[in-house]
C-alpha cells in the first residue's frame, strides 16, 4: 500500500468550532469582597490581597505580585501563605537554626548567620514558623487559582519503574 492510498480518503477543512474560554472562577463576588472577611488577619487590605493572588495565579512571581498590588514582597508572601500557599524560604537545616531561635538557645544574629539567609527571607521564615494559615481562607480563592490539569505529556515520562 502506498502512502497515496493511505491518503484517498482524507479531506482539510479550514474550519474549526470555537469553544470559547473556560472559565474556573463561578462565583459572582469578586475576590476583595470574598477575601474581606479575613482582612482583619491579612496582612495588608483585602483589595490589595486580592491584586496579590490575581497576579500570582496568572502566573506571576512573587515579587512581581508584590509590585502589581503595590505592597512589599514580604507582605505578598504573608498573604499567600495565609491564603494557603506553602511558601517557606527556610531549607531543612535552616529551619532547625530557627526553632533553636525561637527556643532561645542562640541569638538571632548567630541564628541568621548558620542559617545563611538574608534579612528578609529570615524574617518570612520566622512568620512562617509561627503563624498558621487561615482556616477557610483557600475556599474563598479556590475559584481563581488553576484546578489540577492532567499533565499532557504524562506518558510521554518515564516512571521509576520504567528503569528496573
């Protein structure tokens, strides 16, 4: 059979159905008024908060999130952290440095030091470890951050067991 015969059959078409835009967010209050009941919690007011999380699920990093709402980075990161995202600056071991810190067992400029980080990220690392997320808070911006999308080149993967 040659690649001819295989082909007799086809046809192009030029036309293609337009299925819109898919839309993950159903709800009608926009996300300030959602966020406000847990303003008094935030750590910057829920307009503000909202402009983070809509920068940061378009895509956008923190700092550039920070920029957009107009608050500082570090205020950026507390919010998503309290909104539920897991952010923690702190690796395992500088971790440790911190709760022996937080102890008392060493000061927080020897603490700064073995943990190897600068101000900031020690400063967001202490709130981390010290602060909880807010209960109920990830519910109300659940409808604007990206549902789990099936990974498209799953199969294309190979697993662990692929290698024994």
């Amino acid at each position: 059979m040659t690649l001819s015969e295989i082909a007799a059959g086809l046809a192009v078409t030029t036309e293609q159905r337009d299925r819109g835009v898919a839309e993950t967010d159903g709800t009608d209050a926009p996300l300030a008024e959602r966020l406000a009941e847990f303003e008094p919690r935030l750590p910057c007011c829920s307009e503000r908060a909202a402009a983070v999380v809509d920068a940061y699920t378009q895509g956008a990093s923190v700092g550039r999130a920070a920029a957009v709402a107009g608050v500082p980075r570090t205020t950026a990161a507390k919010v998503l952290y309290l909104l539920g995202e897991p952010i923690n600056p702190l690796t395992p071991t500088a971790n440790r440095v911190l709760e022996d810190w937080l102890a008392g067992e060493i000061s927080r400029t020897e603490a700064r030091t073995l943990s190897g980080l600068g101000d900031r990220e020690f400063a967001l690392g202490a709130y981390v470890a010290t602060h909880d997320p807010i209960d109920g808070a990830d519910a109300a911006i659940v409808e604007v951050t990206p549902t789990s999308i099936a990974d498209p080149l799953a199969d294309a993967r190979s697993d662990l067991d692929d290698l024994i």
